[in-house]
C-alpha cells in the first residue's frame, strides 16, 4: 500500500488533481477534516480508520487537506500541533505540495467564492460576480501568511514533490505524468475533470485594479498582473 499526501493551499487546484487521481479504481481519497469540520474527533478518528482500512484492489490511499495554517490545525485537530504533524508524516511515504504561484488570482478567487457563496468547479460558472474590490490591507496579509506558510511546509516535507497551480493549468498531460512516477500509479490519470472559473482579464475582475497594480509594480510584483 503506497500513503500519500496532498497539502495544499485553497484556490490551487486541490479538486483539479484529487478529482483527477479519485479516477483511478486503484486509488482512496480521504479530506481530512473537511467532510466533518463541526466534530472534528469524529473526522480525525474517521481518518486513522481510513489509513487502517484494507480494501480489495485499492493499492493507494491519499490524504487531501488544504488551508492547512498552524491556526487552522490547532482549532480542528484534537491532538497538539506538534503531534499532529507527527503522525501525518509517519503515515505518508510520499508527500506532493500543491500551491499557486500568483497570489493575486488566489486572492480574487477566493474573493469571488464568498460573493457567489459556492467555490464549485464541476460545472461552468453561471453568475457574474461582478468586479470585486480588493482590500489592499488584507491582500498584503493574505501574502505574507502564505510565505510564513511555505516556509513552514519546507521544515515539515523538504522531500515533496512540489506543483504549482499554474503546471496543471498550462501543462496538464505532462504534469499528471510527472505525478503519477512520483506516485508509483499503475496508470496515469488522463482526464480532468474541474472546470476553470475566473478567466477575466484582472482588470474587468478587480474594482480597484489601479492601486492593486501600483502596490504589486512597486513590491517587484507585476508578473500577478497577468
């Protein structure tokens, strides 16, 4: 039985690849904690089941977790974050860290979630939520938060396999192939079954694109721009 990770931020592409692995028969997903966030002892116990469980036919079982904070585990793990982290790499020979490269099209889309109340990918977007203004503040926080974020993921798994949002959008077929080496599949995962949602030009998306632009241009930043 091969164990493995996915650790993800939100907005980068978690459902795009797990969906995509989900499809192979040989292959078990579990979300930790996100089927359960109101018990998450419930959810956590469900988790350790899981890893025990013996399915016929199944050779690799994942687990999915995205805004994955120390903040976050500390509130949804009923185990000391030290710990937790423990256990996780104890029961995960293979880790793949996913994230966004532009921060701006991470932050908008979650923007653009809330208004719509859905961040769902299965389907074709059907509401305009029109152009959404984005607190600088917040924005800055939302980045800084990430780095601190990545530095710690590097602590935790300096050996993952590391993919950007950006691989599987552009280059899917040979980014799937790279994964599924990486995770020793019996076949590669062809078919993707997500659905890009935000496609506007940033500035039709962003009300206030202008200071948005200056602030990225001034911090050595415009590559978001795109």
């Amino acid at each position: 039985m091969i164990r493995f990770l996915l650790l993800s931020d939100a907005r980068s592409g978690t459902m795009m690849l797990a969906d995509a692995i989900d499809e192979l028969s040989c292959v078990a997903l579990h979300n930790l904690y996100a089927a359960n966030p109101q018990n998450p002892k419930g959810s956590h116990r469900n988790w350790i089941e899981f890893q025990r469980k013996r399915e016929e036919g199944i050779t690799h079982k994942g687990t999915t977790m995205h805004r994955v904070g120390d903040g976050w585990v500390r509130t949804m793990s009923p185990i000391p974050v030290e710990v937790f982290w423990e256990t996780v790499n104890r029961q995960h020979e293979k880790v793949i860290c996913l994230h966004r490269e532009n921060l701006l099209r991470r932050f908008l889309s979650q923007k653009v979630g809330v208004v719509l109340k859905s961040y769902g990918v299965h389907q074709p977007r059907t509401k305009d939520p029109g152009s959404i203004k984005l607190p600088l503040l917040e924005l800055v926080e939302f980045i800084g938060a990430t780095e601190i974020l990545h530095e710690k993921i590097d602590v935790f798994f300096p050996d993952a396999l590391i993919v950007t949002y950006e691989e599987l959008d552009l280059l899917w077929e040979s980014t799937i192939e790279k994964i599924a080496g990486y995770l020793q599949l019996p076949e590669v995962p062809r078919k993707q079954v997500t659905i890009k949602q935000e496609t506007r030009p940033l500035i039709d998306a962003i009300e206030n694109y202008r200071e948005i632009a200056a602030y990225l241009t001034e911090q050595g930043l415009s590559h978001w721009l795109k």
